[in-house]
C-alpha cells in the first residue's frame, strides 16, 4: 500500500477564519456522461491521493470575481446574467482597485483638493513631485452605480467584497480626515444594509502608485506625514474597522474588516512608504484584523502556455510562504490571507488565451491548498482584450457581446469538481504534470490535472483511504489551434459554433467521459491541457496487486526514509505485524508534530508513506511510527 502525506496548511483555520463560518459539506454532482474504454498504454504519470490526509476546507468565498464601476449598466443583460450565473462566483468585488481611492459612493463630500500629488513621481533625494488633477468618481455618476451593484449581484447569487476610500483619509483637507473617511465608509456600511459580510481598508495602499501613498502636507490639518507607512495605516485602519463595525452593529449585523499587507519581504524595500510594512502594521493593529489583504499578477511577460502556468504557481507559492512566515516571525495575528484582485501579468495574447485559464486553475487550487480565505479575480468586464466576458464600444458585428474568454470555461468546470476539503496527493514519472486532489462529504474524489508539456501524458491516479464506485468521468479542456497560445479552447471535443473561443450552446449538457474504474484509474491528458476527474463513491478500494507467497512480517519494524537528504518527496517504509491502531507521524526537531502519514487501523502488512516536504524548511525531521506501546523513530533530512 502506498500513503501520500502534505504538511500543514499555512494558516491554521479556526475559529478565527471567518470565511469559514458559511462552510457548508458539499455533494459532488454526477455529470451528464458517454461511457468509454480507457486507454491501455502504460502510464507515464501517476497522481497518488491520499483521502485521509486533509490539508483543509476549501473556503466556500474561494472562487470570487470583480465588477468595476466603469463598465457598468452595460452588464445588466440577458446575455451576460446567464453567462455569470453559469460561472456562480462566490462572491463579486466592487468598485474596482485603484479606482475606489477616489470613488465617493453617495455623492461630493466637500473637503477635497484640486490636485494631489503623483506618488511614482517623488525624488527620494530632494523630496519633489508632479501634481494632477484629482478626478472623483461619484457614485450615481457612473455606469455602475452601487444600486446597480447589488442588483448584479442579488440576479447572480454571489456575495460581495466593498473596497472603501481609504486615500480620502490621507488628501481629505478637512480638519478630522480619517476620521471624515471612515465616516463615509460607515455610511457606506448602513446603506448596504446587511447585504455585503466582507469590507477591505482601501487598495494597494503601500504602493506609490496609489491616490494618498504621497499627500501634500501644506493641505493636510491633522498633522500626517507626506508618505505613508505600516504604522500610520494601521492607525487608521482600527478607525474604520470600529466606525464600520459600529454602523453595522446598529442594525443587528457582523461585517468583516481586511488590512492590506505585502506579499514580498518588505525590510529592505527601496519604497520607503512600504520599508518594514508588514512588522510596523502587525503591532500596531493586532487581533482587530479579520483578514489580510494582497493582489498580484502573475507571470508577466511569459509568452508559452508553459511558462504562464509554472511561473504563475511558483510567484503565488512564494507570496503565500513570504506572508505567512512574516504572519509568524513578526507578530501577525493568525488570520486567513486573501487574495483580492489578480489575474495574468499579460501580455494581452496571453490573457486571452487558454494560458490565462490553466493558469487560473493553478493559482486557485494552489490557494485552496493553502486555505486562503478569499480571493477576487479581476475582471468579469473591461474592454475588448482585458476581462473574462468580452465587451467592446462600439460593437463589432463580428463578434457577439458578451462572449465568454477561454478563462471561463476552465473556472465553470473547476467550480464543478472542487471537493469541499482538499487532500494530499503527489506525482511521480512526469514534471510536466500537475494535480490537485479533493474530497465531497458525499463520499466522492475528485483531481484535476494539468499537462504544461507539448507531448500527450498517460495518467493514473491511485486514490488511498477512500471507496470507489463503477466509473471516473473526465473533461478534458484542450486549446482550439496549435499556435503557441491558443485562443479559444475545446472542451471534450465540442468547440463551439461560429466566432467564439469555446463551446457558446447547451454547455451544461457537454458530456462527460466516463470510464470504468475496475482495478485502474487511467486517461490521456493530451498536450497543453486540464482533466477534471471525478470519481464515483463507493465501497471498492484500489490497491497494489497483492504480492504472492510472501510472508507477512513477524515484527514491527520503521524502515530509514530513501532517499535521505531528500526534496521535495521520500519514502518511507514499514511493517505491522498484527493488526491495530497504527499511526505514523513526521516532527520537528522541537518535537512539534508537522504531519500525520497514518493514524487509524491497520491489518497486517508492509506499507510504504510517501512524504512531501514542499511546504517545509530544510533541516531535520524525525518519522515516528507508534503501535501501543511500541514506538520507533528515525531521523529524515530535508535539503532544498
């Protein structure tokens, strides 16, 4: 028997995680599905699962989107409703990054300057900058108003995310200007009434390209300095969080305030506005924090499908390790990171591609390893090459509005085939394989898969510690051309009709492949593509074929891991003579446990663990394997 085991997730989910308080078990739904003969050529990749190694609940906020206030109204059409409804993301994110450091959602406040100043213009020598004109957005002034916002989303079912004008706290010239702001969001607050649970304290505002990162003291009568810093924001950030708070709780309701940090080691940043940010707000919000904030883009530049997916799932990996160990080394309250606006890093013939959906996929899913709290992809709409539903003024007859970018279909299905808890896994003779495993509370797995290689992979998933049933069924998503970027995509061979990038009827009847599982679990990936595998519930376990005429062990016995040094993955290997209580567990030189490979009962038998240490830092571990009274231990050595 073969066990796979993945450390920890990064940031413990308790009761300090409130996405979590809406989790609800998820059933998996069988697709509508032709059944198939499965291929017989040997595999070149096989994805282990390990059902009883649960690295977490996938947050039930994971799969969110944006509106943005300038492409608007426009959105409210059948077309475009139905295509959102079909996407069903969790939650929607207004009014739109930068955007909303001078957005003023009920009209003119009175107290705002002409000018401000230009942040990516200021000499770090001599302290001089540019001026511009401050151009407010006015709620009802544009295209989608808040009105208009709820309405999107009471059509759409989704939940919301607000970003407040915290900038307006820096430039308001007023006399009380935080205090003016967070007034304004509080007002905000009381007019949503109860609809919207989740609130973040302004956008990007460590960064210098932000409205009030640089503000002009001369105007300023509260006595802030010119550039902003972790400390002075988070200052402010407890005066919107308690106005907000207090707004809400006026009428019965709970919402839940996010602080923006950096996903980068911020110590020695050139910027001094964000120079120590992540350590000077830490102490000075504490626990009052709900949630932290980052965005990114990723993989800027990379012109493969390849690259776009790789360079995306390591630039996310190393933001959420740098957050946490920052979280942990520098006083951070435990709370869930989210990930409120991101997309690909371009260039636009990557966003349009099939390379934006794999990617997507990838980020997600690397997320939801992770328990991330919440995540925005920007954008439902923008213009003719930004955005995941096209839009362009004036039309172009040739293409429909509203016509759905590859990116969608890749995000319809793994909403479909996202367990509610995700678990262990790994991949053995192919990286150029990925894969991402899940359970159902009914009893179901699930992986998706990703080949970033040009050549057709042969699969095997060998799923542990759960039943099967009679079938897998499978939609694979492929690029509709060989060009380096495809941009359109097929999915199970239906690509669509007429000027479109994927299959524009009847979607949810698109059939499934179904396979038997017998005693394998085997498909094609072809080159540059998504599997999303489902298995069947059932009472049926696969395992190894059984070993003839081999004696069972008399004793117990704790094999050394090979090989050792090892990264990521080792095995390791042990006997249980009789059967019992078994448990094998991996822990840190303090003694602190950091995995769990085994704990439940086990018959007599050799077994092999397969240990992945990806999420752990070089040094030296200890294996231990307990049985009663008997224990036995040895000495593993991570080395990256």
């Amino acid at each position: 028997m073969v066990l796979t085991i993945s450390p920890g997730p990064l940031l413990a989910q308790d009761s300090t995680n409130c996405f979590l308080r809406d989790f609800k078990p998820k059933t998996a739904q069988i697709p509508p599905y032709v059944d198939s003969t499965a291929p017989t050529a040997a595999p070149t990749a096989t994805v282990i699962v390990n059902a009883a190694d649960t690295i977490g609940k996938v947050s039930p906020y994971l799969l969110g989107n944006a509106a943005a206030v300038w492409v608007g109204q426009s959105l409210d059409n059948t077309a475009m409703i139905n295509w959102v409804k079909m996407l069903a993301p969790s939650l929607i994110r207004f009014p739109g990054g930068s955007w909303s450091d001078v957005y003023f959602w009920n009209g003119n406040p009175g107290d705002l300057p002409n000018t401000i100043p230009v942040g990516t213009s200021y000499n770090y020598t001599t302290g001089a900058y540019t001026v511009a004109s401050l151009s407010p957005a006015f709620g009802a002034n544009q295209a989608l108003t808040p009105a208009g916002y709820y309405d999107l989303r009471k059509k759409t079912g989704a939940q919301g995310l607000i970003t407040v004008n915290y900038a307006y706290a820096r430039y308001g010239t007023s006399s009380h200007p935080v205090q003016q702001a967070a007034h304004l969001a509080a007002n905000w607050v009381r007019y949503d009434a109860g609809r919207t649970k989740f609130w973040e304290v302004g956008n990007e505002v460590s960064g210098p390209w932000e409205a009030g990162w640089l503000i002009d003291t001369a105007l300023n009568k509260d006595g802030q300095p010119a550039i902003i810093s972790g400390n002075l924001y988070g200052q402010h950030f407890k005066v919107f969080r308690d106005s907000m708070r207090a707004a809400a709780a006026e009428m019965g309701d709970t919402v839940y305030v996010g602080a923006i940090i950096d996903q980068y080691n911020d110590d020695n940043s050139s910027n001094i506005g964000n120079k120590g940010w992540n350590k000077q707000l830490f102490s000075t919000i504490g626990d009052s924090v709900d949630f932290y904030v980052w965005h990114d883009y990723y993989a800027g530049g990379n012109t493969s499908v390849g690259g776009q997916v790789y360079n995306g799932r390591i630039q996310v990996r190393a933001d959420m390790t740098s957050m946490a160990g920052d979280i942990a080394t520098k006083g951070g309250a435990k709370r869930p990171l989210t990930l409120t606006e991101w997309n690909t890093g371009g260039p636009s013939s990557a966003e349009t591609s099939i390379a934006n959906g794999m990617q997507a996929v990838t980020v997600f899913c690397e997320m939801a390893e992770r328990n991330v709290g919440m995540s925005c992809r920007w954008l439902l709409s923008n213009w003719d090459t930004d955005g995941m539903f096209y839009y362009i003024s004036p039309n172009n007859p040739a293409i429909p509005l509203w016509n759905p970018r590859p990116d969608f279909f890749y995000l319809y299905y793994l909403r479909q085939f996202l367990g509610d808890r995700m678990v262990g896994s790994s991949i053995t003779g192919s990286s150029n394989i990925l894969a991402y495993a899940s359970t159902f509370s009914s009893g179901n797995a699930a992986v998706v898969v990703l080949n970033i290689g040009s050549t057709n992979q042969v699969v095997k998933v060998e799923p542990s510690n759960i039943g099967v049933g009679n079938r897998f069924y499978v939609y694979t998503l492929t690029g509709g051309s060989t060009a380096t970027l495809p941009q359109s995509v097929v999915v199970n061979g239906d690509s669509g009709t007429g000027t479109v990038w994927g299959p524009n009827t009847d979607l949810p009847n698109i059939a499934a492949i179904a396979y038997p599982i017998g005693n394998n679990i085997v498909f094609n990936a072809p080159p540059f593509s998504v599997e999303y595998v489902l298995l069947d519930a059932g009472n049926n376990v696969l395992s190894a074929v059984e070993r003839k005429n081999v004696p069972l062990p008399e004793t117990f016995e704790l094999n050394q891991n090979y090989p050792n040094p090892f990264n990521p993955t080792t095995k390791i290997e042990y006997s249980v003579p009789e059967a019992g209580f078994i448990s094998l567990k991996v822990y840190n030189v303090l003694g602190q446990e950091v995995a769990t490979l085994f704990s439940g009962m086990q018959h007599p038998g050799r077994y092999t663990a397969l240990f992945n240490a990806s999420r752990l830092a070089s040094g030296v571990y200890f294996s231990r394997l307990q049985a009663g009274n008997i224990q036995m231990t040895k000495k593993l050595v991570v080395l990256k």
